[in-house]
C-alpha cells in the first residue's frame, strides 16, 4: 500500500510485533526466492493439489466470513501442506491457469520485483501544485478550511478528469511540497498530527502539511469512493469556503473532546456552507459509512433495514431550521462517542448519549413550536431538489454483512425512508467514519453502534413529519413492532406527530408510497434509468428479467443477498444484480436479528448493473435460455430446487470456468461502470 510508508525502521518494529515475510528476504537466488518464499509454495501447492472436481467444497473447506483464519510462516509451511493439502491459493478457488502461474511463479523466483510507482504526470502536476498551495495557506481561515476537508476527504479517490484515469489521495506530511511524501499516519484523521509516532519517524511537534499522494494500489469495488477534485470543484469550494464572509480568530485544538465533535471544530465555518458541500457528493458522504472500516459484519449492519430511500432537508431553509444558531447552542448536546476516551468503559456513557439525543430533540421541537411553524409549511419546498444533481435522492441496500448506496431510487419501494439534515449527515460522518476506531475496544464499537441507532429514528421522524398528522403514529408504530418497552418508550417520546399538519397534498390511502413518488418527481433524479428496469430505456431483456420480481416472499430467503446475472446474446453480454431485502419486524435491537425477521415481507430488487462489491453467486444465461431460467428462478421452493438451478445455470466457486468468467464479468463492469468499478471480492462466494 502507497500509504504505509516501510523503511529499515519501521519494518523492525513490525517483525518484533509478530509480522512476518512471505517473499525471501535472504540470499537472491532462483532457488532461494522459490524455496524461501510462502507466496510461491502457496501458488505450488495449489498446482500440486487442486480442487476435487466435485460441484461443492468438502467439509474440510470453511469459507464463512468469521471463518478461523491462519498464515503459516515459512518454516511451518512443510507441516502446514502436510495438514492441508487442499488449502494452497487461492484458497477455495479454482488454480490459475497454467499461463498465469507460470507468469507469476517466475515472476517470484527473479525476485517479486515491483515496477517504480507512477508519479503526477505534467498536467496532473499541475493540478496537485495548485491544490496543496490552497491547502497550506497559513491564513487561519485557510488553515481550517483545509483541516474540515481531509477529515472528509482522507478516504477519498480523489480524481482530476471526468475519465478518472489517475486516482489521488489526501494525507497529512511531514515534508512540505517539493519534497517526497512522509505520510503521518493516525488512527483518527482528527487526531493530532503533532503527537510522536515511532513508526513514522517524525518528531513531536513538528510542522505537518496537507499533500496529494497518487494511488497506484488496485482499485477495488469495496473500498472504492471516487471523489471529483478537479477545476470545478476549486471553484466551487472556493465559493463555499474561501470567499464566503466570516472570520476565523483562532484555531480548535486537538484534544479528543473538541476535536471528535464537528459542531464545536468547525463552528467558524457556516453550517449551510458545510452542508452544501456534503450534499454536493452526497453518495459519497454516505459511502464512506458503508464502506469504511465500520461496516464489516452483520452486527455493524443490523442498524439499518435492508432498503431504505434517503433524500435531503434543503440548505436554503437555513435562515427557518435548523439555523446556525440553534446547531451552535446544540453542539454539546451532539457530542458523539469518539469525543469519551475509548480506555473507559463506553457503555456506561450510552444512557448519557440517548439523554443527550433526547434532550435535543425536544429542544428542536421546542424551537420548531417557537419559530410557529404553521400549517401546510411542511411540505416539498423544504426538501433539496438538487436542481439537476442526481445526489438528491439515495438508495441504501443492506445485503446481510455489507452495503451498497446508489444514486436515485432504485428497486422496490422500501418500508422506511430517511429525511435527513445537517446535523444528522456531519453526525453520520463523524460517528461512523472519522471518528469510528477499529483499533477501539469492543464497547466503543457497541456504543458507536447503538448510537446510530439514534441518528437512524431522528432520519425517520424527519420523514414520517411530511406524512399526514392522523397516519404518521400508526405508521412509526409499524415500523417498530415488537419492539421492547425502553426502546419504544424512547422512540415515542418526542411529540413530533403533533407538528402541524402536511402541507403535501394527497390523494389516496397509502401516503408513505405517494409521498416518495412525489419525492422523486420533484427531485426529477435520471440517475435511476441506470439501474431501474421500469426506465423508459428498458428492452425485452429488461421485461423478462424484471419477472424475477414475482418470486413469492416467503422464498427469497432461500436466495443469496446477491447474485449477478450474466445474460450472453450474440456476443453481447449484459449484467443484472439480483439482491435479496431481509425484512424485520424492527431494527431497534443490537442481536438476535433473527428473532425479528419476517421472511413473509421480503423481497427482491433486480437491477440493470453490478451493485454490491462481495457476489455470494453468479449466473450465466444465454439468451435463448433466459425465459426457463426466469421460470425455474421463479418456482424456487426448496433448497434442492435451488441447487438444481445452479447446476444448471450458476459458475460456482469450483467451476473449472471460473477465472474466465470472473475475467468477462470485470471486463463489463469497467466497461459499463466506469465511475464506480473496481476489483469484486470473492471471499464471500457460496459453498452451494
């Protein structure tokens, strides 16, 4: 990774902490870099013991996701192949060809020899000279503004050109520009860049600057969140931040209590300017939720349903709510947990939060009372409409133990929907992506967890006050059934039912349905025709595969959360996602998920595309075949139905064909996806 900064220094440390190599790090020889290198005898291992030729992994494979995972060092390696002949790499796969062994086989034995990273072309160079000049300013305005952009931006692929042909990445130095890169590395982008660190070799106190490093890692679906920072966006900062009118007397610290809380750092900056600037990208404000280190696993997950529509408050309701001085008065009260030291036991301070919360929701109430709101004054006009940015509306897809958020309303109407302002996105931010600490103990995790929990009801109040007065308690209620006394003490406290009346006009006896078709009416969002089979660009392909959508609920489950589709006609291909949506009576609760699912109500989204990064199956169908593989997809009753299906019709885990596959599959996402493409990851592949 370009980020890791290795020297002769760090790399000591590093073995005395239990790393160790897999290339030879000895004596240059042919011999020894075979002999002496794990990634080689994992590779011969695999030549020498491929996969039985049996559809399904035996039991001596595990490829659950908490899987018990082990490495062995070179010297255990004889008795690591004598124990498990089956496991050589990759693991669970088909071998490589015999081309491409052999191409990285001797790739290893002349010694693994990396090309020289690619360094900023001229143009590119030009660009990055600009930006870091703007970045590290010593103006105390500058100064802030730049800090609020890398505790934003530290995850980004940021990119200069609409053809993202080269990707950047933000970090903190302690060389200035005009010299190599010195990455200070920290477990929080908010923590301080002044603070000793023995793997980075910098010394305390010493001055650090804000530069562009290229990317020349692998991009992979999973982690990729490409961010424009081109001449537009320059501009449009420049707008937001630089020539806007306030002053900045002195600069926060960066002590955990200030520095984890955005409301008290930043509060120099206009709450409207920095809401604008996250709507601007909102997919990727809310992508790096997703995608980010937090999101690993189902109990990270389970805060959320697994579909839901997002949409936003509009920043020119500023002046109305919330106003920069009631979020000002408010910052105390949005504290977060990464502001308590993660050495304390964070659980203790949960109660502490939901006060917190509490408390400032009634004060918002309150403010809302005050300000008289009247009326049919909640209606469309106080939603972005993003006047022709596709970010307006989102879609949120759980698949189980990952995410994935696209742009527009997409798939099936959702149960619940999200409206959410300022406070709740930099919130969302802060708790989940700069402030979670995968370094932290488990009750930070816990408690960052369930305080999410708080930010998710606060996001659907905001929606279920646009409902009409008499439905929105029966509504809410619905969406929390059998939830426990506390929590529905808690979730039921506010009185925001009583806010007065929508002024959103409706027509018929299902007002959460007619309120997100006005919603994205009124945002006008084309984003959707990529992935919508309803669009009006949809073809007879399109028609009989959106037929999928008549498999009975009570039979999803028997589905993976995602399959991709892969459709051959006349040397076309074409890719569809089939994701499966786990309903739940609630998701108010941290465990025993399974306890409130309802497998009556799921259902099914069948989208034009790739959308997920981790396939759990792939489907390949020539066209001629389409309308019996929507047949017998459709009749699925059993698990042997299912397995039947795939024999006929699946590229599984041990399909001799599957790196060929895996090849054409890539090959259309970059083609077809370019902005949003990268490496699939085959780790949570099937054994079915």
């Amino acid at each position: 990774n370009s980020h890791t900064n290795l020297n002769v220094k760090n790399l000591q440390v590093m073995r005395q902490q239990g790393f160790f190599p897999v290339l030879n790090e000895r004596q240059q020889t042919p011999e020894a870099n075979a002999q002496a290198s794990l990634f080689h005898q994992m590779l011969a291992l695999k030549k020498a013991h491929p996969l039985p030729k049996d559809a399904l992994l035996n039991d001596s494979f595990d490829v659950s996701l908490d899987r018990n995972q082990q490495c062995p060092t070179i010297e255990e390696f004889d008795q690591y192949q004598q124990k498990y002949p089956l496991a050589g790499m990759p693991y669970g796969l088909p071998g490589l060809s015999n081309n491409e062994h052999d191409l990285l086989s001797d790739w290893l034995v002349q010694g693994a020899i990396m090309p020289q990273p690619s360094e900023a072309n001229k143009s590119e160079q030009i660009i990055i000279d600009r930006w870091e000049k703007r970045l590290n300013n010593n103006a105390l305005k500058s100064q802030l503004i730049a800090r609020y952009l890398f505790e934003h931006l530290y995850l980004a692929n940021l990119y200069f050109d609409a053809a993202q042909t080269s990707y950047f990445t933000l970090v903190r130095s302690s060389a200035p520009s005009g010299q190599p890169v010195k990455v200070i590395t920290t477990r929080r982008p908010f923590d301080s860049p002044f603070s000793h660190n023995q793997d980075t070799d910098i010394p305390k106190n010493s001055s650090f600057y804000y530069r562009l490093l290229k990317n020349n890692d692998a991009i992979t679906a999973k982690r990729h969140m490409p961010y424009p920072f081109g001449e537009a966006k320059y501009k449009r900062l420049t707008q937001l931040f630089y020539e806007a009118n306030y002053t900045v007397d002195a600069l926060p610290d960066y002590q955990l209590a200030n520095a984890a809380n955005p409301f008290k750092t930043f509060q120099a900056i206009p709450n409207k300017a920095r809401y604008q600037f996250l709507l601007d990208q909102a997919q990727f404000s809310i992508m790096n939720f997703m995608k980010g280190p937090v999101c690993r696993g189902q109990v990270a997950l389970n805060v959320i349903n697994d579909n839901f529509w997002v949409f936003f408050l509009s920043p020119d309701n500023f002046d109305q709510f919330p106003t920069d001085n009631f979020i000002d008065a408010s910052a105390n009260l949005l504290e977060m947990p990464a502001s308590t030291s993660d050495k304390a036991l964070s659980l203790l301070y949960w109660r502490k939060y939901a006060k917190q919360q509490q408390t400032y929701v009634q004060n918002k109430m309150a403010y809302l009372h005050d300000i008289g709101l009247q009326t049919n004054e909640l209606n469309l006009d106080l939603i972005w409409s993003g006047e022709g940015n596709p970010n307006a509306t989102l879609t949120i897809l759980r698949h189980f133990d990952s995410a994935s958020v696209t742009k527009g309303f997409v798939g099936p109407t959702p149960k619940t929907a999200w409206l959410i302002s300022y406070p709740i996105l930099e919130r969302i931010h802060y708790l989940l992506v700069a402030g979670f600490d995968v370094y932290g103990n488990l009750e930070h995790q816990l408690t960052t967890r369930l305080y999410m929990d708080f930010l998710r009801m606060e996001a659907e109040s905001n929606f279920i006050s646009l409902l009409p007065k008499a439905k929105r308690k029966a509504i809410h209620e619905y969406w929390y059934r059998g939830t426990s006394d506390d929590i529905k003490d808690y979730i039921f406290s506010d009185d925001f039912y009583q806010l007065p009346e929508s002024g959103v006009s409706y027509t018929t006896d299902t007002p959460k349905s007619e309120l997100l078709d006005k919603v994205a009416q009124y945002t006008h969002n084309t984003a959707v025709n990529q992935f919508n089979l309803t669009a009006a660009n949809s073809d007879n392909v399109d028609q009989q595969i959106a037929k999928l959508s008549n498999i009975p609920a009570q039979y999803i489950n028997i589905l993976p959360q995602v399959s991709f589709i892969m459709v051959t006609d006349d040397n076309e291909n074409r890719v569809y996602s089939l994701l499966g949506n786990a309903a739940h009576s609630n998701v108010a609760h941290l465990f025993s998920e399974d306890d409130r699912r309802l497998p009556t109500e799921d259902s099914v989204a069948i989208l034009r595309g790739i959308v997920g990064s981790y396939p759990k199956t792939f489907f390949a169908v020539d066209r001629n075949d389409l309308d019996d593989f929507v047949t017998k997809l459709t009749a699925i009753k059993s698990e042997q139905d299912y397995r039947q299906l795939k024999d006929r019709y699946a590229i599984r885990r041990t399909n001799r064909d599957f790196w060929q596959f895996a090849d054409k599959l890539h090959a259309w996402y970059f083609k077809h996806q370019p902005e949003s493409a990268g490496l699939l990851d085959f780790n949570r592949l099937e054994n079915r």
